[in-house]
C-alpha cells in the first residue's frame, strides 16, 4: 500500500455531470477556482464534448471561452478532458480527423490529460487515440470500465488493463464504475487482478456513490495498491456522484496514509458550490438511499436523471417503473454492453421504445441497429436470436450492412466551410448546429460574474447597503436591468 495518495477533483465534471446534468457555467464556478487551485489536486477533471454541447444549446455560451476562464484561474493544476474512442459528436460516429483536431485544439487550450473509454474494448480504436493524444503532446488515460455481466470476470478488465498500460505516453490508467454496482466482495478480486497486470502505472479509482458503497470500493483499491482517487467537494457529491474529498479524509488517517491536499481549501469550496446548486436550482448532493434494482438496470447516475425528466416531458412519468424492469431484459437481449455512455442510452431508448408502442422492438433506433452489426466494435455477447431478427427485419437494417463510418479528412470537411474559420468554431458547427453556432455568437461575451446571476440581486443589494447604514439610498444598473431603493423614513 503506498503511503502518500493523490486526489483527482470532479467538482467541475463529473459531480456537476452527475447531479446538475452538465449544467455548471463559469460564473458559478468562478469564486470557487482559486480555492480549488491551491488545494492540491493531482489532477482537476474539467469537461468534455457533452459539456461543450450543453453550455453551447442550453446557455448560448461559448464553450471554448469557458474552457478558457478555467484554465486561467487554475493556473497551478493539470487539467482533463474525457472523451469515447469514436465520437466527439452525438451518440454516432467522429471521423478520425475531426477525433484528432479535437485533441489538438484542447491541448492549445491548456487541456494536455485526457481520459479515453470504449466500453465495448474496441482495443484498436482505443490504441490509436492513445497514440494520437502522446504525440500530440498530451497524456492519454485509457479507461477500464466497470460492468456488472456474465461476460467481463477479471481476467477480462485485467487482460485489457495490462495491455493499455504497455501504450505508449500511458503513465495511469482509469478505472470507473460509472453505474454504482461495484460491491467491495468485487473489488476484493477484480482491484488486486488490475493491480497484478499492470506492473509499475499508477492506477486511478472512480466510482460512483449511487449505492454507498463507493469508500468502501476505495478502501479495497488502497489496499489492493491504487494511489489515485477520484472525489468532489461535498455539495457536489454522493448519490450519483462520487465520494466527497472531505469524506475520504478520516479513512485515509485510519489507514494510516498520507496526502497533500490542503485541506483548508475545503470549507470556502464547500460554502461556494452551495451556493452555487442554490443559484442553478438543483439540491447539493446526498448520500443516496439502497436501492437493489440498480444492481438490474445499472443506469448511470446522470442518465437515470434525464430519463426521468423525459419521461415526465412527454406526459408519461409513471411509466418509469416499467422502463426500469423493461431496461434489465433489453441489455441481457442485445448482449449485456456495459452500461456507460453510449450504449447504457442506446439500452434506455430502446427499453423506453418498448414499453410505449406496446409491442417489443417494433422500432429500433439506427444507433441499435449499428450496435448488433458490429460497426460500434465487438458486441460483448451474442445477441438474442429472437431479437436480431427483429432488429435485422427493420427497413432501416439493409442500409446498413456493408456500411462503414466516412473518414472525411480534414481539408475535406472545411470545404463546406468559410476558409477562414477557426478549428474552435469548425467543431463547435460540426458539434451542434449553424443555427445554434450563430445563437451563440449573437449572445455576447461569457458570463464570469456572480453579481450577475439574478437569483443573487436581492443578496448583493441587501450587503451594499449593510455597508454603509447612513446612505438613504442605493441604486443598482446593469444593461439588463436597474434597480433603486429608498430608506423608509417612517418611525424616526
């Protein structure tokens, strides 16, 4: 067991992505940065395409100069960035080139640490984004993702794990339960059996609280010897999120090992992000209740949120509990994939698919079509007989056989472009839309002042004038919006 263990944040990324849905902007991060810079972190997680996508359709923010005020005020850490072996775009397929401009423009950012997953172990695919994120100056991270199956023992993930860590420019490896489903009797087995094929790389633990047993996986990993942990500040942990930094403090003095984190930072990063949930209407994070269904449906935490919210968007919120037995069956039949992006989506729309047209793969989506012919890489089991056919017998299946992904190269892909447009704008366009692009681009500047959020108007009014109880009067004005108040002379 090592003696000094490095922490990785996931304030930024995944605690937001888990509890918030990805919708954490930079002035709410913003008071909080210079605390998080200072604390210690090995590494701070920090976006990723679907964070690009949502600040860019759901804020008009350009997703770029968010990256960039980050970098700027976390001038002391490393940063992250995720992202799937194949696609930077939607849930289909990225050409090779628009992969590896991608990993260039975010490395120009001042994003060099790169974690990279492929939960359908194309190991190829995967060894070529290692190759190009090395040689563009970057750190590649490949990723064991957990999954609870039939299909993935140990020998499986540790076969895989020792390979990554033989890739060129792989200096640790990343392993995730993104579901929550890891049990510590697993972890007994499955950490120890990662450890033993990887030789000398640093291994990194990330799990998700969903079932509360995350420390518990953390403490099997310390001893198994990981010395990287994944964590967040409290209101942006648990749940679905993962453990808090602040709780793994006492496991670590039990277990008799050290860390560098400054632990002084916690409290004001605390108190900031608290503040901040408040400001973007979403609870602070708490541990989550037992529930053993999980252990069926094995939905990521986040997803299962959004599943939720669609569902209730379309008037068929109490269909919920039969999408969630409806998932179980869907995921044995195509094959038992592990359940992280994408194809935990492609297992949840297919199942929600089923129960509101009444009769089982009546339609399928083109991206479960893709998934059984291969073209997403190996499918972990073959798929039930019964439902191949039916997914073969959809109109949409002949255009597909035979099919393989374009690899436009670049200078292909700018032609449909102005030739002056930036690498920043070309995937911003190819990420979401020219109507989108251009929504964006008419809003203006980011925003990365708080006194600008109108939920804290009333606050930062009622501290102006508590600052100074003579004034008989204060006025506020922005572009947006004036405000004046008068003291009451009343009584005196």
């Amino acid at each position: 067991m090592a003696s000094t263990i490095e922490f990785i944040d996931q304030t930024l990324r995944d605690g937001q992505q888990s509890l918030w849905g990805i919708r954490l902007r930079a002035y709410q991060a913003a008071q909080a940065l210079p605390y998080l810079d200072r604390t210690g972190f090995e590494v701070v997680d920090l976006t990723g395409p679907g964070m690009f996508t949502v600040l860019l359709r759901q804020f008009r923010e350009n997703p770029w100069a968010s990256t960039d005020f980050l970098v700027a005020n976390l001038p002391n850490n490393s940063v992250r960035s995720g992202m799937r072996s194949r696609n930077i775009m939607g849930m289909g397929f990225t050409p090779d080139s628009i992969m590896d401009l991608w990993v260039r423009t975010l490395i120009k950012h001042g994003v060099p640490s790169f974690w990279i997953y492929d939960c359908l172990y194309d190991m190829p695919t995967l060894l070529r984004l290692t190759k190009v994120i090395h040689e563009a100056g970057g750190t590649p991270v490949p990723a064991i993702m957990y999954g609870l199956t039939d299909v993935h023992d140990d020998a499986f993930f540790a076969e895989r794990a020792g390979e990554m860590s033989r890739w060129p420019g792989v200096k640790s490896i990343y392993v995730e339960d993104a579901a929550g489903v890891l049990k510590p009797e697993r972890a007994k087995t499955l950490l120890p059996a990662l450890r033993a094929s990887t030789g000398a790389t640093a291994l990194e633990l990330h799990c998700h609280n969903t079932t509360g047993l995350a420390q518990h996986n953390y403490i099997e990993g310390l001893k198994a010897g990981f010395t990287v942990l994944h964590t967040a500040t409290r209101p942006m942990a648990n749940g679905p999120s993962l453990p808090s930094t602040e709780g793994m403090m006492p496991i670590l003095e039990q277990l008799g090992l050290e860390h560098r984190l400054d632990t002084s930072m916690f409290e004001p990063v605390a108190r900031h992000f608290e503040w901040a949930a408040g400001d973007a209407g979403f609870p602070a994070g708490t541990m989550a209740e037992y529930d053993p269904r999980i252990y069926d449906h094995q939905l990521p935490g986040g997803m299962t949120g959004t599943l939720k919210n669609q569902l209730a968007q379309h008037g068929m919120a109490d269909r919920l509990p039969a999408v969630l037995e409806e998932i179980p069956r869907v995921r044995e039949e195509l094959g038992q994939p592990i359940m992280a992006t994408p194809f935990s989506q492609f297992v949840g729309v297919q199942a929600v698919l089923n129960v509101v047209t009444g009769e089982r793969y009546s339609l399928v989506p083109d991206e479960v079509i893709q998934y059984a012919m291969g073209h997403y890489g190996p499918v972990p089991r073959p798929i039930d007989p019964a439902v191949n056919d039916r997914i073969m017998a959809q109109p949409r299946a002949a255009h597909f056989r035979g099919w393989t992904a374009p690899q436009p190269s670049l200078a292909e892909v700018r032609q449909r472009f102005s030739k002056s447009i930036s690498d920043e704008e070309l995937l911003l366009r190819l990420m979401t839309s020219d109507t989108e692009v251009e929504a964006m681009l008419a809003a203006g500047p980011l925003r990365t002042d708080l006194r600008r959020s109108t939920n804290s108007i009333l606050q930062n009014v009622a501290e102006l004038v508590a600052e100074d109880s003579r004034s008989s009067a204060v006025r506020v004005s922005t572009p947006e919006f004036s405000i004046a108040l008068h003291r009451s002379t009343a009584g005196r």
